[in-house]
C-alpha cells in the first residue's frame, strides 16, 4: 500500500500530542521483565551469545524510566546501551538514576532520531511503545531512522500488538495503515493494532530491513490486545 503522508501540521499536531501526553513520564513497567518472551524473544540475540556484543551498543527506542537499558547491560559487557524517549520526565529521571552504568540518554522530538549518528548501534529494541502510535507515517519514519541508525548487520527486535480489530480492549485502536493524526490521546486509546502481519514485514522489507522474523503470541499484561507480535530484522 502507498504510504500516505500528511500536511506537515496534521503530523505536527499528532506529535504535539504525544509529546504533552508523555512530559511528565510513564511507569517503569518493572511487572513485564516477568514476561519469559521478553527475555527469550525480544532480548534473545543478547542472552543466548552475550560474548557476541563485548564492546558494541545497544538502544532501547522508548526507553521509558531504563528498565529494557539496565537489562541489556545485565546480560552482555556493552560497550554503552543507550536510551530515547519523548518524555522529558523519563529522560531527566535516567540522566539522574543511572549516572554510573555506561548510558547516554536521549530526549527525541517524536518523529525522528536526528540526535544519533548513522550507523551507531549494533542492536536496536522496542518494546511497548510502537503499539501506541496509531499513525502509519510516524511509525515508518521512525522505522527508517532506526534503519538509520543500525550498524550494517545490526539487529532490530520489537514488539506490538496483534489481533482482530473489533478485539475491545482498547478505545478506538486503529488498523496498521490508518494515520489517525486527529487522536487525542495515547497509551491505551488508539492503539494500532495489527491483524496482518505481511503489512507490517512489507514496511519492513521496503525500508530495507532483511531476515525478517516474527513470532505471535498471547499478550502480556496487556488487556488491550489479545495477542503480541514479537518480531526481529537485520540491516
């Protein structure tokens, strides 16, 4: 499908939006490092061969208050494992929490990640965040960047939600391709919600992104959406 993309203060406003909704911060969502997937999938190129990323980077795209950062640096010597979010409170809070690990944190705009180099890291995740954008131009931008910013080789591995569209855990979720830039919220209301995962691999596969994997499973902790997708590409 033709990807669409809005006058400049239609997109503008719907980042406005999520920059307000998420100042003052969001949990640290310490209850998900309880879910096995998150350790067996998402994180699973770092834990069955940390030897592999001594004196490489990492990112985590929403890093939120630093849980999936301490985490990563938990299973491999990284040389730094970053994180970039759209809160200044998350940010702020990490600058400060985690002044001794090898860390740089990175308040982004919303829609791109012009703060970071090309070709900088060597593993890029997400998890919980991607499901929260319910608009399509957004998410495929900031996809490029994070093709961007991946090392030639380097790994992306996230996550989002998966089911039936008329699935009513979430107020008005939108399809994959919708750009529902006139949302006035987020974080539960207008989720995507992808029922067709070739939509989400052909965005992938036309970025540039190559060995794409996926993996679809029961949601966790999440009464938003019935299922999770759990996918994975390399540059």
């Amino acid at each position: 499908m033709p990807i669409h993309y809005a006058e400049s203060n239609q997109l503008s406003n719907y980042v406005n939006m999520l920059n307000n909704v998420y100042k003052y911060g969001t949990n640290n969502h310490l209850e998900h490092n309880d879910n096995p997937l998150y350790w067996d999938l998402l994180l699973k190129d770092i834990k069955s061969n940390p030897e592999m990323w001594k004196e490489k980077t990492a990112l985590d795209f929403g890093c939120g208050k630093g849980r999936n950062v301490t985490n990563m640096l938990s299973l491999a010597n990284f040389e730094r494992v970053d994180g970039i979010d759209v809160s200044d409170d998350n940010i702020n809070y990490c600058i400060d929490t985690y002044k001794s690990q090898p860390s740089k944190f990175y308040k982004n705009s919303g829609s791109d990640l012009s703060d970071l180099k090309d070709s900088e890291y060597d593993f890029v995740m997400s998890t919980i965040v991607f499901q929260h954008i319910c608009v399509h131009e957004l998410r495929y931008k900031l996809k490029e960047e994070i093709y961007r910013v991946l090392k030639p080789g380097g790994i992306f591995s996230f996550q989002m939600g998966y089911g039936d569209i008329n699935f009513t855990g979430h107020t008005n979720p939108k399809s994959y391709y919708e750009n529902g830039y006139g949302a006035s919220d987020s974080n539960g209301k207008n989720d995507v919600r992808i029922s067709d995962e070739s939509e989400l691999v052909s965005d992938l596969e036309n970025i540039g992104f190559k060995n794409i994997k996926f993996e679809i499973h029961d949601s966790f902790n999440d009464g938003g959406h019935p299922n999770w997708i759990y996918v994975n590409a390399i540059k």
